[in-house]
C-alpha cells in the first residue's frame, strides 16, 4: 500500500448524528425484507469443526444488522451465521438485514432504531467518515481496543485499514473485508466474438463501445433504481481523470469540485452514459449485472461483490464466461470498499455480540465470507489458497495499489454529501448539465463542511 488515507477521513467535519446517519432523507422506499435466518446456503468453502475451547458467552442473543439479502449478497453473511453457531450453539442468532443495495434502506432504519434506543447488537457499517463522523462521533458506538488487545488483532490487518475504523486513538469496528470498487466486469464470450480487447484507457473504452454498438450490442449495463450505482459510476470516472491524489483532496477541500478536472470527468461520465442500456433507471446493480452474465450486455462498472454474484449465485466461471479490467486509467488504484461491524454502546447483551465480532474478524469467519462475497480478505494473514484467480490477483494488486476511499460506499465523505452527491447525480443522469452539476456539487461540498 503506497496511500494513507485514513487522515483524509478523520479531517472531515464532525457532524450530528441525523446529518450523517440519514442523511436528512427517508428512505427510498419502506424496507421490504426483515429477514429471520433461513437454512444456510450451500457452500464450497465448509468451515472448520468448531475448536474444542468453550464460548465465554451462553444462552445469549445476537441480532446481526446488515444490508445483505438475496442475490450475491446472502450467502456469505449465511456462511458466517452457520460458523458462528457451530462455534456458540448456545447463542440465538436474530438476522435483521433490511434489503436494498448499499444500504440503501438499511441505514435510515438503523438511524431510527438507534435514536429509539433499540439498537441491534452489531451493525454493518462502512470504515471511514461513515462510521468515524457518523456514529462514532454521536457517541453511539463502543471502542473496541479491549478486543483487538485480547485478540491480538493490531498486526494482523493492514494499518490504512486500522486507521478508517480508528478515531483519536480508539478502534471502533471490525472489518471484514475489502471490497474493489474499480472495476469492469465484460462477458468474455461478446468480447471475443467482436474481436474487443479489455480497455485499458479512457480512448479505448470508447473505441470498444463504439465498436460494441456498432454490431448492434450494449456496450455498458447499468442499474441506477438505487442512485448509488450511479455516482460510483462517476467515481471511477473521476478517479481515472483526477489521478489518485487529486482524487483524494477533494475529500479534504484541497481541490474544488468545480475544477476543471473534475468538470472533464463529468463530461466523460456523460459521454459514457449514451452507451449505456436505455431501462437502466427501472434496474437495481443486480440486474444489471445480470446482463452481463446473460450476454445482453458487455460491460458493468461495479464493485466485486458482483463476482461473488456470478461465481456463487449463478456459478459462472471467471476468465470463461467473464473477465474484468479496472476501470479507465485506474490501473495502479484501488478504489476501498471496507465491510465492517460496529457495536452499539447500549445494546443488550454485548457479550455475544463480541463473540459475533471474534468470529467476523478470525481468520476462519474471512476466509469463510470472502470466497463466497466476492471480496478480499481484511486480515493479512487469510488462507489465500481459498481465492479464485480473482480474488488472489486482487489480494496482490491492494498490496501494491494506491488506495482510495469510495464516495458511493460511505468511505470518503460525510454522509450527508453523499446523499447530496447522488441527488445531484442521479438529476446529472436525466438531465446531463454539466455546469449545474458542478455548481451543485461544489455547494453540497461547502454545506457539508468539506474545506481546507
Ligand atoms: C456496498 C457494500 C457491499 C455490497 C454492496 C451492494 O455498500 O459494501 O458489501 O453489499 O454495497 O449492496
């Protein structure tokens, strides 16, 4: 790793907790599922029998918060709840994921049930300004040093990642995982058969859509329903024009939005979306992907947690049926996406929570998530002989990469941007006016206390 950024993180402003956690905005629609655990899916990675040591906690309760539901989101939070209760058959396991990509849903049921105090007792949370200026600095959160000490966790994962769920010397989640939000997933079989090579820059990104289109395919699929995959669309667009430490001052007010690189990169974005699947707003990042697998599309712009899509729900091959690249000149970057838990300070029966923490952070809860997610491994001692080509290729490029924090996913702003970030997008995407977008984005940025 060549890029610190948690100090980019710990720079933005400190805001309450309605203004970060919400967002000021309801949800979308009303959360659709509450799910109670269902039988676990099957899985290729069986987990390890359960070590002879007895749990310190028994007869308890742990009610486990995320976002993971259905396709391509399920099976690892699944594959971790069957370890954890082969490890504590003794402990009832409650999930209470609420449906919607990103947690699109999920976090303003997590603000209300917080604020009503009835907080779950670990939540899904991304590292970075949304766990640091949001629920740590509303002071809802538990440190967790106690458990890294007594784990002995502090060396076993990647100190960037350590400082985005740290704040002023505390640490206040466990991370999961590390997701890569650079990325183009292709169908290999319409590359071939149109002669397309992967595009390594923006010039031939656009001379292979053209040539795509030209032979009557789409070339991009795109499912912006939920207006995130959208702005994480820009964001990779941003990343490829600005380079990687442009890219970053925006986060800290050293480079203003209506700069002219990041006015090329909205040109860019809008340039792009004239090849993109015309019912992309009625598509969430499933079903878009899903056009890719199904050979209607060539392309998708989206996190790997799309791999863990086409490998474990629909056991597609990789390097067979897809291939991928990273994004537009974003070779040498890794966009972050880290997954990880939070205890909230006034849940009930904490004991069992951590035991639920112990598991997400060992080495057999990753290394049973990650393969199945589509994800990295967060500790840097995981088995990597558990990774697909994918994923052993990605552990070895984060290690070499310069890293930087998603906007989309929670890591480099304060929440309240974001949402602005992806009302401002997701007009962007419709009405395609560039010097309102910017003017709207430097206002958002101003608003939310993003300066020097
Ligand atoms: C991200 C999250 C991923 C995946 C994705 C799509 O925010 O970090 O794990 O769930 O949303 O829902």
């Amino acid at each position: 790793m060549k890029r610190k950024f948690g100090v980019i993180i710990s720079a933005l402003t400190v805001t309450s907790l309605m203004l970060s956690a919400c967002g000021g905005q309801a949800p979308a629609q009303a959360p659709s599922e509450n799910k109670t655990p269902t039988a676990p899916a099957a899985t290729e990675n069986k987990p390890a029998p359960a070590p002879a040591a007895k749990p310190a906690a028994s007869g308890g309760k742990v009610e486990i918060f995320s976002w993971w539901t259905g396709a391509g989101e399920e099976a690892g939070l699944q594959g971790l709840i069957k370890l954890f209760k082969e490890k504590h058959p003794d402990i009832e396991v409650i999930n209470a994921a609420v449906a919607g990509g990103a947690g699109t849903n999920a976090k303003a049921v997590l603000a209300s049930r917080m604020q009503g105090g009835d907080p779950p007792s670990a939540f899904q949370v991304h590292g970075g300004a949304e766990l640091n200026t949001g629920w740590v600095a509303a002071g809802k959160v538990s440190p967790l040093n106690d458990l890294y000490d007594q784990q002995g966790w502090k060396s076993k994962f990647p100190k960037d990642l350590l400082d985005l769920v740290s704040k002023d010397g505390n640490i206040y989640s466990v991370p999961v995982n590390i997701h890569r939000g650079n990325v183009i997933f292709y169908n290999k079989k319409i590359f071939d058969n149109n002669g397309v090579k992967a595009p390594a820059t923006f010039d031939e990104f656009f001379a292979a859509a053209d040539a795509l289109k030209a032979k009557g395919v789409t070339p991009l699929a795109l499912g912006d329903k939920e207006p995130w995959a959208a702005t994480m669309l820009f964001e990779n667009i941003l990343l490829g024009k600005l380079g990687p430490d442009d890219y970053n001052k925006l986060w800290t007010g050293n480079l203003a939005f209506d700069d002219a690189k990041v006015k090329d990169a909205l040109e860019t974005f809008k340039k792009t979306l004239a090849y993109v699947n015309k019912d992309h707003a009625a598509r969430n990042w499933q079903d878009a992907a899903q056009l890719v697998a199904k050979g209607e599309a060539a392309m998708n712009v989206m996190g790997d947690w799309a791999k863990g899509y086409f490998t474990t729900d629909l056991k597609l091959k990789p390097n067979e049926d897809f291939g991928w690249v990273t994004t537009p000149n974003t070779g040498g970057d890794f966009m972050v996406i880290t997954d990880t838990f939070a205890l909230p300070k006034d849940s009930k029966d904490q004991a069992s929570a951590k035991e639920w923490l112990k598991v997400l952070g060992s080495v057999e809860g990753q290394d049973v998530f990650n393969p199945l997610k589509g994800s990295i491994p967060a500790r840097i001692d995981a088995d990597v002989s558990k990774y697909d080509v994918y994923g052993k290729a990605t552990i070895e490029d984060f290690k070499k990469s310069k890293l930087t924090p998603s906007l989309a996913h929670g890591s480099a702003a304060i929440e309240g941007f974001a949402t602005q970030a992806n009302q401002i997008i997701n007009i962007f995407v419709t009405q395609g006016n560039v010097d309102q977008a910017l003017k709207s984005l430097k206002q958002a940025a101003e608003a939310n206390g993003i300066k020097k």
